[in-house]
DNA sequence: GCCGTTTTCGGCCCGACTGTTTTCAGTCG
C-alpha cells in the first residue's frame, strides 16, 4: 500500500461520517490524518507502530487501522460504512457548493445518487424548487460540473510521482532488466496525468511482466501480451508498461513521451530530410540510423535535445532549429521559498521548524507569510498579531545563521478591493504577497479591479495563486489576466507561481503570456507543514513547461539582488 | 478520534459572508 491509498481510505471514512452527519470533530480526526500521510515523505510501510502514534493527528486507533490497512488491504469500518451511505453521495459532497446535508437532501428528495443525476437534475431545473436551494445555487452547481470535467478524472502529478517512483524502484529489481523510465505526460511534468506509460530495456520480457504483476499496488491486469502489458491499480490509475531492446530505447522513449502534437512534427521534419521515424529509431530506407538514445533521435533531424516538457508543439522546433532552446529552470536555482505559513495562523510547524526544514533545502533566505486577519478560520493576524509574529521572526532570525528570515504576510484583498491591513503596518513589512480568498465568484472586472488595486499597492510586492483554481475542483476567479499582466509590468508586482501541487497556479499557458509581458515570476510552495516545502518541484516542472529560465524567477537570486527587485 | 506546563475530560484554527431563508448550511485556508 502506498501512503496516497492509505490516505484514500481515511477521507472516504471521513466523508462517509460526514454525510451520515457524524461528530464533526472524527470526522476532521480522519481528514487531518488523511493529510499528514499524504504528506509524509517515508512509506507507511516502513515505520514502526510506535513510530505511527507519533505522527501529527495519529494515535492510538488510528495507528492500528493503518496498520490493519497496510496488513489487510482494506479497513472494516470503510466496508460497514458504503453499506450505510448510497454510492455516488460521496462524488456529490465534492462539488463546490454541495455538503453533507445538500447531499443528503438531493438523493432523498430527488433521488440522485451520482454527478449524472445531478447534472440532469440541474438541468431541468428540478434543483431550484428544493427548500434550501435556488437558482444560483443550481447555477454554481453546474459551473463546478463544467470545472471539475475539463481535467476528468485525472491524477495530480505529485499523486502520481508516488506510484510512479514505487514501479520503478519495482521493476528494476526484475532479473535481466535494463532501463526502466516512466515516459508519457508524466515525463513532460504535466500538471495532471491519465495514466502512467512505463518503459523498459531487459533480455527477457517474461520477468519484468511477471514483476509489473507482482507490484503491490496492481489491482487487475488488464492486458498482456508480447511486448505491452496494461494494469490497473487499486485507485483506479492505468499503467502501460512496453518493452523494448536496447536499440530502440531512445526511439520508444521520444515516442511514448509525446506529445502526439510534438512527434507529428518531429516525424514530418524527418520526411523533409529523407528520414522516417517510428518508435523502435530513425530510417533511411530500411538502415537505422539512430534508435539507442533520444539525444541520437533529434540529432538525426538536426536538432538538440529537446527537454520533454517543452515538446507541446509550442514552437519548440523552431527554437531548437535556431539553438535557441532555454536553459529551463531547475530546482537548485531557487535561493529562497516567498510564501509559508506557520502554526501562528493555519500551518502546522513552528517558525523554528520551518527555518530548519528550509536550511534543510539549502535556502539562503526565506519569508514567513502566514494570513491577515480577514481569513479568520485561519485565524489570520491583526496588525497588533502581525507585528508581535515579525517580532518572534527577528528574534529568531538573532539566533541562526546562514539563513535570511524576512518578515511577511499573505495579505487578503478584501471583497471590496482594499487591502486587509492599514498602510502604516504593510510599510513595516519586507515582503507582502497580496491574494484573493474570499468573493472568488465576482464578475470580471470586479476581480480584475481588485488585482489591480493590490498590484498598483507601494506595498504589495507578489500577487499569490493569481487566479485561484484548484485543479479538478474549481476553475479559477474570471479574471482578465492580460490586464493583470500589464499593470504587474507596469508596477513591478511579481506574480505567483504557486507549486502546491493542485494548484500550480498561475498554469504554464499563463505563465508564457506572463514571460511575454516581461512580468516577474516568483515560485513559492505556500507550504502549511516542513514536509510541502518539497512541493517546489512541481513548481520548478510548471515553470519549465513555460519555458522559464532561472533569470525569469525572482527568488533564483541573491537576496541582495532579490531586494533590488522590489518595488519601493 | 486526537491531544494534554489545562493529561483521562473537554476542548478541537470557528467567524464573516452568501444564498437561502426567516434559522442555517456551506464557503473561504
């Protein structure tokens, strides 16, 4: 059992609870648990029971349904309880807009178990008439459907990287093997990916199959013959595993890796030069002419190696044809992570543990951010709060070394456009990341208006998650970027790419236009607990999927540099 | 169900706002 299953187990408990209107505070026992083993960065498997109860949220019953999960594959209570609750409510308590109780009210009044009936139910209207609802709730209930279909039933990328990073460690034990590499989107870094395309090198094709079904994980085998193979596991994720010889690894890879975009140009570059390329190499006629690695397969068409995260067809060939290729941002570019909260509002580790976790990374600085007053279910600070946390922030900074701790605050833009703390106060900050958390279904311009106070603000040096999306669950606010593009150049504002990885928000669309604006890109990981200040890997793949290089990124500089950078 | 310089109970980041009501569920992180 990877810990993101285990994890699975416990918020379906927790949503089950939910619905059959449980104590409130169990119910969040099972979420929190939920979180802190989706975060963790050790397999379950591998800590001792003693070691389970130390973990934050996690004692002694929840050690042992863990253990019972990771021995048994399953937990008793997760069966009694689907016995209880009609499949299908629990799809409908994650649309924005439904709960327990709506759901509850939806199935027993119009019978709908599933996001079709809700759809259809929508629909006709039929939503609209129920005590509790009306016309805009049946509205928001059919934008969030619209939402939550574009990215289907995708995985997050990070979710993914588990079970891709378990495979191969998997498969590479197999007798005989050689390379083994996860190509597809996921080796472009997409943000989501719809399965995970395996791709192995080895004399023999029956042991690394038989491996591939022996992997934990695999709940069916879907699929097996020669040199394919498919299985599904136990969440629902496919993986395609293709074995190749060594001879063509190169090609399979560039070809399994896509995008289909890209190979169709790949491939017709090839024929301009008398060339034809398939997956197992490079032909002349019938003689392969390059097939071993991928660096041979470009050179073929007289190209440089062109990183997967650049093959979306975005005009890569052309920059690959001139040498003009970036040099993509990579992780230890980054100096310095701009945004992290701390048990002071809602993170879970100390200031004191943040600086180790962040020394941990190498950083030469970081800026402590935790939430203005206006989000007060974080119970976000005042400005009495706010500087009594920059004081502990000083005297902290007193006493480490090799690390700048910048004083900080996530400032909310409220509903109406002003900032969520007086001026007098903001001026006393080094680092000010203004976002919107509240009202994020105003129209256009009145979202836009609002981004636009905060950018045009002396005092507000990054716009955070500038459009708010949760990937597969809410599109972002309706705003008119390339307005906020301008006046973020205009006013030397930074905008946010913030690398949790269901938000990765701004997108690398985005981001692309942003470049083009000569905006300022700043990656920070927003990260609640010491564990998320690895999320700025997913990050650093969004970034390069844009196309950045170090010099587009703020806090890839020195912090003398970085300080330069602010506006006044 | 977790947690404890408030340990074996009684708290649990919990308040403004929206859409819908006329008392309340759900949303924000």
């Amino acid at each position: 059992m990877e810990n993101p299953e285990v994890a699975q187990v416990f918020e379906e408990v927790a949503d089950l609870l939910d619905i059959q209107d449980e104590n409130p505070f169990r119910v969040r026992a099972y979420r929190n648990a939920a979180r802190t083993i989706r975060d963790l960065a050790a397999p379950l498997a591998q800590l001792s029971p003693e070691k389970l109860e130390d973990l934050n949220g996690i004692g002694k019953d929840l050690a042992r349904k863990i253990t019972t999960i990771l021995e048994t594959g399953d937990l008793p209570l997760r069966q009694e309880l689907r016995k209880q609750v009609p499949a299908g409510l629990r799809d409908l308590i994650a649309v924005p807009g439904l709960g327990p109780k709506r759901a509850q009210t939806l199935h027993q009044r119009l019978k709908i178990g599933s996001l079709d009936d809700l759809r259809q139910a929508a629909e006709k209207h039929r939503i609209r008439k129920l005590r509790g609802f009306g016309a805009k709730t049946e509205e928001k209930i059919v934008q969030a459907l619209e939402g939550r279909e574009e990215t289907g039933r995708r995985v997050l990328l990070a979710e993914a990287k588990v079970f891709a990073d378990a495979v191969v460690s998997h498969l590479r034990q197999a007798p005989g093997v050689g390379q083994v590499e996860v190509a597809g989107s996921f080796r472009r870094h997409k943000e989501t990916v719809g399965d995970l395309d395996l791709l192995a090198t080895c004399r023999r094709v029956g042991p690394v199959m038989d491996r591939l079904a022996d992997y934990e994980a695999v709940a069916e085998v879907l699929a097996r013959g020669k040199t394919k193979m498919s299985v599904r596991l136990r969440n629902g994720l496919q993986m395609d595993l293709r074995v190749v010889p060594e001879a063509s690894y190169g090609a399979a890879l560039q070809y399994f890796t896509g995008s289909k975009e890209h190979s169709i140009q790949l491939r017709r570059r090839a024929l301009e030069r008398g060339l034809r390329v398939n997956e197992y190499g490079v032909f002349r006629g019938k003689r392969r002419i390059a097939g071993r690695t991928e660096e041979e397969i470009y050179e073929a068409v007289g190209l440089p190696w062109i990183p997967p995260e650049l093959r979306e067809a975005r005009g890569e060939f052309e920059l690959a044809s001139k040498g003009r290729l970036p040099k993509l941002l990579e992780l230890d570019d980054l100096r310095g992570d701009l945004h992290m909260h701390t048990t002071a509002t809602d993170g879970r580790a100390s200031l004191e543990e943040m600086v180790q976790g962040a020394k941990k990374r190498g950083y030469a600085y970081i800026a402590f951010t935790d939430h203005s007053k206006r989000v007060t279910m974080a119970r976000g600070l005042d400005a009495k709060r706010l500087r009594q946390y920059w004081k502990a922030i000083d005297k902290l900074a007193g006493k480490v070394n090799g690390i700048t701790l910048l004083k900080g605050v996530e400032l909310d833009i409220l509903e109406d456009g002003r900032l969520d703390l007086p001026e007098d106060v903001l001026a006393e900050a080094d680092w000010v990341v203004a976002s919107i958390h509240y009202g994020q279904n105003q129209p256009r311009e009145k979202i836009t208006r609002r981004l636009l106070n905060a950018i045009q603000s002396p005092h507000v040096h990054a716009i955070g998650h500038p459009t708010g999306r949760l990937i597969g669950k809410r599109k972002g606010y309706d705003v008119d970027l390339e307005v906020v593009f301008q006046a973020a150049a205009d006013y030397g504002c930074l905008l946010e790419l913030n690398a949790q990885p269901d938000r990765l928000d701004l997108d690398d669309a985005a981001l692309i236009a942003a470049k083009e604006r000569g905006v300022g890109i700043v990656v920070n990981t927003d990260a609640h607990s010491v564990e998320e200040l690895g999320h700025m890997e997913f990050g650093v793949y969004q970034a390069r999927r844009a196309g950045l290089e170090a010099r587009d990124v703020a806090n890839t500089r020195t912090l003398a540099q970085f300080r330069k950078l602010l506006k006044r």
